[in-house]
C-alpha cells in the first residue's frame, strides 16, 4: 500500500510536465532554435532553387508556428545526418522515412503523419517527441 | 499394502492436487495474454523487456509442473522400478537452469544498454482520439501482469505446501513476489518520463539480478535433491522433522536394539531404509510389522527397506 501511494503521488508531482527530456532539449530549443536536418527526397522533400519544399516541411513550419519555435536547416545525405542526429545536434530529421526505416535503432521514428511516414528524432528526447507527435496525431491525414 | 508400488497421494491430497493443477492451467492463460499485452506496449523500454522475458519464463514452473504430474503419475513398470517420482526434482533443475540462464543473459543485455548510454523513447498514440503517452499504458500493463499474479501465488502457496512439491512452490513464490519486478519496471518508465534515461536500464539491470538469485538458490536446491540429501522442509529448507519422527518411533520398539535411518526426496515423497540390531533372535514378522507401520505413518513416506544387521552401517 505505502508503494502505491510513493508512485501515486510521484505520478501527480510528474504530472505536469511528463515526459522530459534528459537535458531539457525541448526547452533549450524553445529559447534558441529547433535544428531540422533534410534529405532530398521527392516528393516529401525537394530542393527548388535551393529551398526546401513538400509537405514534410509544411508539417514542420506548422509544428515550429504552433510551439513558437524558430527552426534552422541543415541539409545532408542519410547516414551524415543521422550521425548530427545521434550526436544531438539536430532535434528533427525529416527525409520521407518509413515507419520501419533501417535507423530504427540510431533514432526514434515518430508517429506516421501519414499512412507510413515519419520523422526521425534522437533517442529518449521524450518530451520533443511528445510535443512533435501531439502536432503530427492532431494533423495526421490517412488515405 | 503400501510401498513402492503405491504412487498414489491419499485421498484428500488429491483434490488439493486437482486444485493446483486447475491454477497452473490458469495461470498459463493469464500469462500468456500478459506476455502478449506486455510485448504490444513495451517500446524500446529494456525495463519493459526485461519485465516480459521474465513474464516469458514464469511459464516454464507451470508447464513443467503439468507434464511432471502427468509423468509422475505413472505406477513403477519394468523399466522404472522405483517409480517416477524424481520427475520432479529433474523438472526444477532444468526449470532452474532456465532461470538461470535468462538472467545472466538479460544482466548481459541490460548492463549494455547502460553502457551504450541508450536513451529509450517513448512515443504517443491516439486511444478513442486522445492522445496518450505510452508510458502510462505500459504501467498499466505492469500492474495487469502483477496482481493477478500476486493472487494466484497465495493460492498456491498453501496446496504447493501440502503437496511438498518444489515446483509448485517456488512457481508461488515467485508469483507472490512479482509486484517487485512490476514496481522496478514501473520506477524504470516513471524514470525515463522524468528525463532520467539511465533509470530504464537500472530498473532492468535490478530485476535482472533478481532473477539470477533465484536462479542460483533454486538450482542449488535441486542438486541437492538429486543428490539425496536428506528431505527439507520446503520453505525453511530444514531438516523434515518427520526424519527424526520415525527414528524415534523404530528405537522406541521394544524388540529394537539399535537402529539407524536415512531417508531422501524422490519428488514429492521420500524413500529410505532403516537398518536394525535387533534384541535377540531376530523374527521376521517384526521386520514386517515395522515396515507396515512406517509406510502407514506418513504419505510422504513412499518406500522403506528394513535391513537387519549386527552392527550398526557406517552410513
């Protein structure tokens, strides 16, 4: 009985903000800058005279103007960025990936915004997850 | 006439026996649909996984405990003249070489996710179009996977103690115990929700090392049985008190010079034999009526050899 009261209450003080990030990534890039690695890869992502266009990007604007985030590029191929990405030097990795994408075990993929794609996002940054997933499930469009 | 060739338990251990084997069967389906609710939620959580394999290996004590009975059951024939009793024991031993087993490999598994510094995720799903964090479904599932567990141990405790069957009690005993491994996985996902990524593994790497514990003591336990130490009682593992019993009991005949015993556990039961100096002449009918008297004072006690002799054998 006294265990289940310790979790019980350790639930209601968690409550509030659960779940975190090791670090506090998702804060940090509130007041700095969410960093968004991009892979050419038509027709989720296409460079057009330099500028990254497709509907993954339009998902990330939308996420960044909801949470009030400033977002920077960085474009690279797959197995460079993944690496930024293990690294943590990158929160978002967006490139037309599939729910059973072969970096599975070097990074989270998130909910399907679709019917089968994904971002990548670093392993355990629970609460940057949370918050993308919550944008991507609210406008997730299924065929 | 009671002997070797009586396997059979008294009438009332009987149904003590179908009760047991009616919670085994039980149990298998309530662990089979945990294993299946655990492995649907547990992510890349090792606490999580660590918690189903131990879930997977809960099994093995119920299925052995069904075939061992079903193997135990089986008068002495041509082949197996002193019966099939010892299925038992063989039953716990490789059931505690699994266990064993398991653990080292999930303290291996478990110890490298801390090394590599793993960061377990734990995304979100929509339920009936709310969004929910996975973690709270997977405490949910641990508390599935425990209380029940936790009931049906007590239950078969007491039959198990009844019984004097090893499987069956340290099945219950695990199960009674299960709200352990339920609460480090639980503190492990709190642990990560909280932006503490190495709690998951520590959760994991603590019920790891609860498993080889039990690993070692059970697998103790059943060499020694095989290797006829004299019969314990299941919880203390102390001397059975039914041993010096029957000592007293054959000193205490008045045709009885000297007498020495030594029993061992055949499973459920014991089997034995007790050598006596007899007072004079020696008369065979007593040799019987002792033997009668033994085999009729305990259902445990499955077999004795009366053995006359001079002097008293070194054993």
């Amino acid at each position: 009985m006294k265990h289940v009261l310790v979790i019980a209450f350790i639930l209601v003080l968690a409550g509030c903000s659960f779940p975190k990030d090791p670090e506090n990534s998702f804060e940090k890039a509130k007041n700095d800058e969410l960093k968004i690695g991009i892979i050419e890869n038509p027709p989720f992502i296409t460079f057009i005279n330099g500028k990254a266009e497709g509907p993954e990007i339009e998902l990330i604007k939308g996420f960044a103007r909801e949470n009030n985030l400033k977002i920077s590029f960085t474009k690279g191929n797959e197995s460079g960025l993944i690496e930024e990405l293990q690294k943590y030097k990158l929160h978002i990795l967006s490139g037309g990936f599939e729910k059973g994408t072969i970096w599975k075990k070097e990074a989270t993929p998130t909910a399907p915004y679709d019917n089968s794609h994904v971002f990548l996002v670093p392993k355990g940054k629970n609460r940057l997850l949370q918050h993308l997933e919550t944008y991507i499930l609210k406008n997730q469009v299924k065929e | 006439m009671k002997g070797i060739a009586s396997f059979e338990l008294p009438e009332e251990l009987k149904k003590v026996l179908k009760e047991a084997i009616r919670l085994e069967w039980i149990t298998i389906f309530y662990l089979l649909s945990v294993i299946v609710v655990m492995f649907l939620t547990m992510g890349s959580s090792q606490a999580m996984k660590t918690a189903w394999l131990e879930d997977l290996l809960s099994l093995i004590p119920s299925i052995s405990f069904l075939i061992a009975t079903r193997i135990n059951k089986k008068p002495p024939d041509e082949k197996f003249r002193y019966g099939y009793h010892r299925v038992y024991s063989i039953a716990f031993l490789v059931g505690a070489s699994a266990l064993l087993g398991m653990g080292l490999f999930m303290i291996y598994d478990s110890s490298m996710s801390l090394i590599k510094l793993e960061h377990p995720s734990i995304g979100n799903k929509t339920f009936f179009g709310k969004q929910v964090w996975m973690g709270w479904v997977m405490i949910l599932a641990l508390v599935y996977s425990s209380i029940p567990a936790m009931i049906l141990g007590f239950k078969k405790l007491p039959k198990a103690k009844k019984l004097h069957n090893k499987i069956l009690y340290t099945d219950a005993e695990a199960q009674k115990a299960d709200y352990m491994t339920a609460f480090a996985a639980m503190a492990g996902i709190i642990g990560i929700g909280a932006g503490l990524w190495w709690a998951d593994s520590a959760a994991a790497l603590f019920i790891a090392l609860s498993v080889v514990k039990d690993g070692f003591k059970y697998i103790s336990t059943a060499v020694k049985d095989l290797m006829d130490r004299y019969p314990v009682t299941l919880k203390k593992q102390k001397k059975d008190p039914l041993i010096d019993e029957i000592e007293d009991l054959v000193l205490g005949l008045d045709w009885v010079e000297d007498a020495k015993i030594r029993f061992r556990e055949n499973g459920q039961v014991y089997v034995g034999e007790v050598a006596i100096i007899p007072k004079g002449k020696l008369i065979i009918e007593n040799l019987e009526k002792v033997n009668v008297m033994l085999l009729n004072y305990h259902w445990k006690i499955n077999d004795v050899s009366i053995i006359p002799v001079k002097e008293l054998p070194s054993w």
